[in-house]
C-alpha cells in the first residue's frame, strides 16, 4: 500500500472509529443491554445495565416506553437525521419514547447507567405531563395534592397520565411503613430505592433498586416499609385499559 492508499484508509476509518457504528436497526428486545423481567398483556418490561463508555445498540421501540432512571448518568443520544443530544440524566428520572423512536445511547461518564423501560403493550392516547417533565417537549401540569395524599409517612403525585394508563411517584418516609389498598386495576410497582414489603398474597421481602412487583385488579393490599438510607421511592403504573393482544 503506498503513502497515498493508506492516507484515504486512514480517512475512511476515522469516523468508524469515533463512533458507534450500526449494520441496522434492532427491535428493542434484540437490543442485547435490554434484559426482559417481565411479560404480560399489558407490559413489556426490561432491566438495562450499560458500563461506562460503552453504547445501546441502534433500536426502534415498537410501543410506547418509558425509562425509569436508577443512575446518575452522561449520555450522549445518536437518532438518525438528527443532531447527538448531549444530557444529563438523574436518579429517578421519567422519561417517555414514542413508538416508532428509531436511537443509539453512547454512556460517556464513568458510571454504570442503569434504567428499568416499561414498554406499553396497549396503543397509548392523550399523553399528558402531570407532575414530571416525562415528555421532555411538554409543559408539566401538577395538581395540587389532595389532603390525604400528604402525611408524615407517605405522598404520592401524580407524574404522567394517558387515556389509558396513570403514572404515579410514592414516598415512603424512611423509617416509615405505608398500605397500598386493593385497586381497581392491575399495576405495576417499580422500586427505586430499597423497600421491605409484606401482604397481598407475598411473603415479607426486601426489594432493591430495580426490583418491581405486579399487582392484579383487586390483589390484597400490602404494607411497605422504607429500609433504605432515606426516603424510598416506588414509581406505580395503574392500567385502565383493556388488554393488549400482543
């Protein structure tokens, strides 16, 4: 190879490698750091776990999702036609991706990034920001809280809510036990920090950051107490609607 030859591989190579590059689009649950803990008619429902300064993978979501945050992280997001989004993401954090969302996720600091993504089996309608900006581009619209939702061991806020589906943040004063009563609808409970738990049909147990548990319509209520250095948090998704046929 002559100086030439080598000059124009060296060029052609350079994007390659600064880059995660792709051979195509994945389906979410090819995406190999989306780990599926959970299927039903509702809900798809993965664990991801990415170290530092690697990449998710280019994937399209199918279904409506949304990441819950477990970590502090620096991400860079990689959508095809579009400029890299450079962010900051937190603990805890809501964040919803429309279905057909085609992106890669670069980790650029040097913590693991760590979510939970609840794929929403049921076509989603009238999506609208409660109490956290869950759809970035949306203005939030929070309620002022009702009385009994405020005490010294508990609140609860609303985050997010479709025609379908409520998304609600619980707060479980340290120390502190709380009842979630027998509902209506099936929910899922998604623990962000950790939480022991007794009742509606489930042996006492501690949950960690990430765990989560699944309630159908009208399961007994349960009794959640926060073991973790501070408040413990539980992100509840309440279903209204009928069940998916996927």
């Amino acid at each position: 190879m002559n100086s030439r030859q080598a000059l124009i591989a060296a060029a052609l190579y350079f994007p390659l490698a600064c880059y995660p590059q792709e051979t195509g689009i994945l389906p979410l649950e090819s995406e190999p750091h989306h780990r599926l803990v959970l299927h039903n008619e509702y809900v798809n429902v993965y664990s991801v776990e990415v170290q530092p300064h690697d990449f998710v993978r280019l994937h399209k979501h199918k279904a409506d999702a949304i990441s819950i945050m477990l970590s502090n992280s620096e991400i860079t997001v990689h959508a095809p036609g579009k400029p890299d989004l450079h962010q900051k993401v937190a603990n805890g954090q809501l964040r919803l991706q429309f279905a057909g969302y085609v992106h890669s996720t670069s980790i650029d600091g040097d913590s693991t990034y760590r979510n939970v993504t609840v794929e929403l089996l049921v076509p989603q309608q009238s999506p609208q920001n409660l109490c956290a900006a869950v759809i970035a581009a949306q203005a939030t619209n929070c309620p002022e809280a009702p009385a009994h939702f405020l005490t010294l061991e508990r609140t609860d806020q609303p985050q997010f809510q479709t025609a379908q589906t409520d998304v609600a943040l619980i707060r479980i004063s340290l120390g502190q036990s709380s009842t979630l009563e027998k509902t209506a609808f099936p929910q899922l409970l998604v623990v962000l920090d950790d939480l022991e738990t007794e009742g509606g049909n489930t042996p006492r147990k501690v949950l960690r950051a990430g765990d989560f548990l699944w309630r159908d319509a009208n399961t007994a209520p349960g009794v959640f107490k926060s073991v973790s250095p501070s408040e413990a948090r539980i992100v509840v998704f309440s279903f209204k609607n009928e069940k998916s046929e996927k």
